[in-house]
C-alpha cells in the first residue's frame, strides 16, 4: 500500500470512531463513550449479571463423546 493510501484508509477509520455520549444497550442510560465499539456502559459492565455472562462465553470448549462441541 503506498503511503497516501495508507494515510487515508487510517483516517477514513478514525473518522467513524469517535468519542461521544451514546445510550448504553442494555439500560438505555447515557454514558461517554471512548468510540463507536463501546455500547455498554460502565454501570452495567460491572453489574454481577454482565461479568457472570462474559465470564460464561471465556470458558474453554470441550468435545463431547460425540464429536461435538460443548461449554463446559
């Protein structure tokens, strides 16, 4: 990729992702948000409700006797 292209794909990107107050997904609260991938607010993301599912989806995948896969 040549340098000018290189530059504008950079900033093409980080026009999309800005810092600003957004509602959060779950409460519907308004919270500042460091950019577009950040939709949960903080309030929820320590509630035990959010760390108990995240800590759900983290856990290691298991065969099954079968084949197939299972969260263990």
């Amino acid at each position: 990729m040549t340098d000018c292209a290189e530059a504008h794909s950079t900033i093409a990107a980080a026009r999309g992702d800005v810092a600003a107050e957004r509602a959060c997904l779950r409460c519907k609260a308004t919270f500042w948000s460091e950019g577009f991938g950040q939709r949960i607010c903080g309030r929820c993301k320590s509630s035990s409700i959010w760390r108990s599912a995240a800590s759900a989806l983290n856990r290691p995948e298991r065969r099954r006797s079968s084949g197939r896969m299972s969260r263990g």
